[in-house]
C-alpha cells in the first residue's frame, strides 16, 4: 500500500512515539522510512550572519586577504545539523535493526513547508506525524505545523494526536 513514509522528527517524545507505529506499517508493507528534521533558521542570527560576511568580504577585500573565513552562523547551523543529523541517526538505527529501509534528512526552513517540500521531492505515499492536539486560542497563537502539513498536503497524512497539558 505505502512504499515510502514520511516521518518528521524533532526531538520530541510525541514525534518518536510515532516510530513504532511507523516500523510496524512498513514492515507490513515494505516501505521505505523517511526520517526528517525540519529546522527553523533563527532569523535574528540570520541578519547577524549577513552583516558578519559583510565584514569578512570587505576586510578581504581591503586587507588583501584569499583566507575565507566562516562565520558564526554558518558554524551554529553545522552545529544544529550535526545534533539533528545525530536524532535521525538514532531513529534510524532503531528502523534498520527491524530490517526498514530508512534515509535521513536534515532540513532548514519552515517545518511545515519543508515537511511538504521533502514528501513532493521523494514522491511519498504517506506523511506520518504527532500532534499536540491544541485547540482554540493556543494553537491560533501557537500555529499547528500538523494542521498546515494537512491542509496542504497531496498525500494521506497520518496524526497521532496527544492532549497537551492545560
């Protein structure tokens, strides 16, 4: 039924409580785990980054210098990959011992948009996620990821949804 299932993990013990599931409906159906790590870029230290290799250009340029250097935004995102990377490799080893096919992804960007972005590029059949299961004036202030993902989604999207705590 399902050859390839979306899994967007964010660290989270709602996003890894979907990993049984997930191993045990593509173990039925020999489908290949997608495991993703959608991360927001911090915008404040995006627009520091910018005026960092700024700097380092025209210090380059005045100075003389061929040495490229890297900024710190650019050392914090390796950094956030690396421990995002490290999650799925977790994930992953715990879905390649059932024998599941698995691949990881490290995404930047809006989680949402991105969930959507990874499932149109890998051709997905299934899009698997955990939901806090607000309702109201906290997820109109909070936003839903699951809800977007949903609403925008041209693939079955599977929520395993969590009361939040009041």
């Amino acid at each position: 039924m399902y050859t390839k299932i979306l899994l967007p993990l964010d660290g989270s013990v709602l996003a890894a409580a979907m990993l049984p599931i997930i191993g045990k409906m593509a173990m039925n159906t020999n489908a290949t785990v997608m495991l993703l790590c959608a991360m927001q870029e911090p915008k404040e230290e995006a627009q520091r980054a910018g005026m960092v290799r700024i700097t380092h250009a025209l210090t380059d340029v005045l100075v003389g210098s061929s040495n490229p250097q890297v900024d710190p935004y650019t050392q914090q995102l390796a950094r956030e990959q690396a421990a995002a990377q490290s999650v799925l490799d977790l994930a992953a080893a715990t879905l390649r011992a059932q024998g599941i096919n698995t691949e990881t992804i490290v995404e930047f960007g809006d989680p949402a948009e991105s969930i959507l972005k990874v499932a149109k590029q890998h051709e997905v059949d299934l899009i698997a996620m955990g939901t806090h299961g607000r309702s109201g004036l906290s997820r109109l202030l909070l936003g839903s990821v699951a809800e977007y993902v949903i609403r925008h989604s041209t693939v079955t999207v599977l929520l395993l949804r969590t009361m939040s705590n009041p």
